[in-house]
C-alpha cells in the first residue's frame, strides 16, 4: 500500500470498536485532550441492546438498551463523537493506518476494541486465512471472479455483502445461521446449518459439513468480530485473543488491545476498565514520542 500522509490529518489515537471497551478508552482520551477517531461498525449495538439484566455493572441494573441509553446519554453529555465504519484491517507503522472500505484513517497509536464472535466461526478458519478464507466482501470478493463461493453468515445484517459476493461469483452457498434467509441473486443457494470445519491443503479447498463435503474455491466468515489477527498483520494472538500485558500493550508498539477481545471474563466492568487503561497507555507512549 502506497499514501502521501498529510501529517495534520494524523490523529493522536484510533480507536476501533462501538462497544464499551472502545466507549471508554475515548471517554479517557477525551479527557487527556488526544485527538481521538472512535469508529465501529455500531454504537452501543448487538451485546449491549441483547443483556436482559445487568446486575454486576457498578452502580446501574437494568436491561441492555436501559443500559445502552444511559451511555448515549453521557456522550452527549461529554461531547464524544463516534464514527460509523467497519475496520477491514489495520497496518501498525508511523503512523498506523486504518482502513475501512474506501476510507484510510491515520493515527499514532491504535486501540483495538473489537470484542469477540463465537457465533459463526468455524474450526481450521484461522488456519486458511489470507488462503481462501476472508472476513471481508467488499475487500475480496473480486477476487473470486467465476468461482464457487461459500458464506457463513451470522445474521441478517450481512444479507447485502452476500449479494454483494453473487454480483462476482459463479455460485455462492449462503450457510445462514438466522431464519427466513431471502436473497434476490439467483446464483445463491441457502443451507440452513452451520458447516463443521474449513479444509483444504495449501489454499482452502472444502467445507466439511453433516452430510458430506462440499468443494468450494473460497469461504467468507461475515460476522461481528473478527480473529483480530485477522484485522492486524504480525499481531500476536492466541485462542482468538489478543496478547496483552497489563497496561494492555500488545507485541506492536504503539497499539494497545481492550475489552473481550482481550480475553475472559466477557464482563461489562472488565471492558470498561482495560479500555480506561489503554487509553492511559496509549497517551503514555504518545508522551513518550512527543515530549
Ligand atoms: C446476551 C448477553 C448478555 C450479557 N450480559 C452481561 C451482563 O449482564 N453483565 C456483563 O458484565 N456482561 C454481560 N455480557 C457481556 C458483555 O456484553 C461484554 O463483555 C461486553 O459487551 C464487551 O464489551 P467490548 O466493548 O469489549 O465488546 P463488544 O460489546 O462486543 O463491542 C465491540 C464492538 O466492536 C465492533 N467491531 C468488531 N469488529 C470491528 C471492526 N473490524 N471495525 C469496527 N468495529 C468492529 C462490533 O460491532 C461491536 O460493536 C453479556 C453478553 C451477552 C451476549
């Protein structure tokens, strides 16, 4: 990748990720006075509007979008803005760039804030990936030009980026994993089970599903949160978490982890609280830089 970086369009920190781990790193980042980006595919959305009761959140009880609510509330409150974009990968350098679909966002430091989607992975997927396997329509999918494509599908919301894959593909199998999937383009068939596993050799050759095995020349996981090595090159990971250390500093320099992405417990409190001190870190290594 090839940019001319305007230095004044370089923000001191991105954060990437709408949830309360990313809330909160820019609610921090605000009061340090670093010029902040906070982007996500969106605000406050699925986990947070889907908790019945949250009664182990410091002083609030109530139900996700209660919940939801009160944060919106403060950030208004507070003057945070928040960006609407899917991050499809993160480059570490200086500065560090993001990008989302056709935008490039810069900045000196990134957090990541992604948190973590069991539903829709699928075993030996981070084996293929950048070998067939991808996360992103919009970025790959020209790449599979005539050929046979199968999508594992979390959730109705990602209906367009399969049609989106059928506008290229010879055929695209759709393993929905939500009811009443409906798609316009004739060339995409629905399975209504989830496949048991990515195969393959050098590339992704099959999925392996109940009944046999299905040949296919690429698979699309799309869905909410993706491996995060799968969004940052050279990031070290294990088990679908980022590696961290406890001022929540990853093996990148300058990029710093928070939230479930991070790991276990998956607990409002604990994303909160590492989101907090990532962003303390980050304006700590940007000191650092920039005295
Ligand atoms: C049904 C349910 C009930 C729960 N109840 C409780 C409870 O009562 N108490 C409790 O403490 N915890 C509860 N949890 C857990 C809690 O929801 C999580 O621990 C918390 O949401 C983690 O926050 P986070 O910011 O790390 O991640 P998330 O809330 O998952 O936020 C991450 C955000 O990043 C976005 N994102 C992902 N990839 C990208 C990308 N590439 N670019 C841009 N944005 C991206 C996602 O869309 C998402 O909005 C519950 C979870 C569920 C599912």
């Amino acid at each position: 990748m090839c940019y001319t970086v305007r230095m004044d369009n370089v923000y001191d920190v991105i954060v990437v990720g709408g949830g309360i781990a990313g809330y909160s790193a820019a609610l921090t980042l605000k009061s340090l006075k670093r010029q902040t980006l906070w982007l996500g595919a969106e605000l406050f959305g699925g986990k947070l509007l889907s908790a019945e009761y949250v009664r182990n959140y410091p002083g609030f009880s109530g139900n996700g979008a209660a919940f939801a609510a009160r944060l919106r509330e403060q950030m208004e409150r507070e003057g945070i803005s928040f960006t609407r974009a899917r991050a499809d990968g993160v480059y570490a350098g200086e500065p560090f760039t993001v990008t989302a679909g056709e935008q490039t966002f810069f900045a000196h430091a990134v957090i990541l804030a992604t948190g973590v989607s069991q539903r829709g992975a699928v075993k030996g997927e981070e084996a293929f990936l950048g070998r067939g396997v991808s996360y992103c329509a919009v970025c790959d999918g020209a790449l599979y030009r005539g050929k046979v494509i199968a999508a594992v599908v979390a959730s109705e919301k990602y209906a367009e980026e399969v049609e989106y894959l059928a506008g290229f593909a010879k055929e695209v199998h759709a393993f929905c994993l939500y009811r009443d999937a409906r798609f316009h383009a004739g060339n995409i068939t629905v399975h209504p089970q989830a496949p048991l596993a990515v195969e393959g050799g050098l590339r992704a050759e099959a999925l392996a599903l109940k009944d046999g095995r299905l040949p296919v020349d690429g698979v699309f996981l799309l869905r909410d949160a993706a491996p995060p090595a799968a969004l940052v090159g050279g990031l070290a990971a294990e088990d679908g978490h980022v590696q961290t250390d406890r001022a929540m500093r990853t093996n990148l320099a300058g990029l710093f982890a928070a939230g479930d992405v991070t790991g276990r417990p998956y607990q409002y409190v604990k994303a909160a609280g590492e989101g907090l001190t990532a962003a303390y870190s980050a304006h700590a290594y940007l000191s650092e830089k920039q005295p």
